[in-house]
C-alpha cells in the first residue's frame, strides 16, 4: 500500500499521510517530482527528449506518452530523493543529487476518468532536468510501469502538445518551461554545428 504525505501548496507537509488511492478520490494535495533527460543530436542538429510511453494497464493516462520519468513522493521523502528513487526505479538510472538541475516547481489539478473510476489529481510537483549524459545502453526500464521508451525531437513533442494530441499527458506549460530552458542550453552547440 502507497502511503503519500497531503502537502500545502508550498510543497511544505501537512503532517497528515493518506492511502494513495483515498488522495485520488478525494483529491489531497501531494507531492511528485519530474525528471527530464534531454541530449543533443549533433548529427540532426535538433534536442530530443526521452519520453516513456505509459503502460496500458496504469490507473491514470494508460498508453500515454508522458515525462522522462516521473512518480509521488512516498510517505517519510522529499522531492529530491523522489526524483532519485523514481529515476532508479522506472529508468534504471542511478543518479545523485549533483546530477540534477532544479527547474521549477508547480501547482497542478485535474479531474478525470480512468478505466471507469474518477481520478482527481492535485499535485505540487518538483520539476528536474537531468544534467548527466544518458546513453540508451544505460537504460533498464522498469516493465510492469513502462510500456517502451523513445527519443523524440523536442519541437514535435512541443508541436503536439500545442495541438492537443491525446496522446500526450505532459503538461503544456511545464514543457515549454523545460523546453524554453534547453532552446538556451544547447544555443551554442547549434553554432558550432554550422
């Protein structure tokens, strides 16, 4: 059984833990933390992004693309060992605190449908970049959460996510904070390219 820590908006605890599915149905603020991993391809001269196709059996958005790996914050965690926990965890990647850049945090609430059963998520989430670079023989993806990973290029994703493709459950504002922040990073790889 998951049991997550009800959170006030600034991310701070409440002092209170719910069972994980009690959250979703009655909507308690909790906390998650998103980790991105990015690169840069010389040879296409474009920034792509690992995104990990949701399994089709998951509670919430089955079969989605969404975010390189991401999860909740467990009962007794903070943001930063969610990150490192869930990067082990889903990718297979053992990471460190010094190995990601914070980006933001945010605020996000949505009521949906699920396989039948109301799903209303309210999350302050923490939002990484991961700064280590990520070789596809590095990844071990954890099976019974993840249907397959793939790079894809960070203007298509941007693009689909404009367009609303249901495909997607990234959200768009968080994206574009990540994909404004990796435009500036890789500037000046883009420069040398030419």
């Amino acid at each position: 059984m998951e049991l997550f820590e009800l959170l006030n908006e600034d991310g701070t605890k409440q002092g209170i833990v719910k069972e994980r599915e009690a959250v979703h149905r009655e909507g308690d603020l909790h906390g998650g933390s998103h980790v991105w991993v990015s690169r840069y391809s010389a040879k296409y001269k474009r920034i792509e992004i690992l995104l990990q196709k949701r399994r089709f059996d998951k509670d919430a958005f089955p079969g989605c693309w969404d975010v390189s790996c991401a999860g909740h914050m467990d009962q007794g965690e903070d943001f930063i060992t969610t990150a490192i926990r869930e990067a082990g965890e889903e990718l297979g990647l053992f990471i460190e605190k010094e190995d990601l850049d914070f980006l933001f945090s945010q605020l996000v609430e949505g009521k949906y449908v699920f396989h039948g059963k109301p799903f209303w998520n309210r999350e302050v989430n923490h939002v990484f970049l991961l700064k280590k670079e990520v070789q596809g023989d590095m990844l071990n993806f954890q099976k019974e959460e993840i249907e397959m990973l793939e790079w894809q290029d960070a203007e298509h994703i941007k693009n689909e996510l404009i367009n609303n493709n249901p495909e997607y459950c990234i959200f768009l504002k968080e994206y574009m904070g990540l994909y404004e922040y990796l435009v500036n990073k890789y500037e000046g790889n883009k420069a040398g390219d030419e």
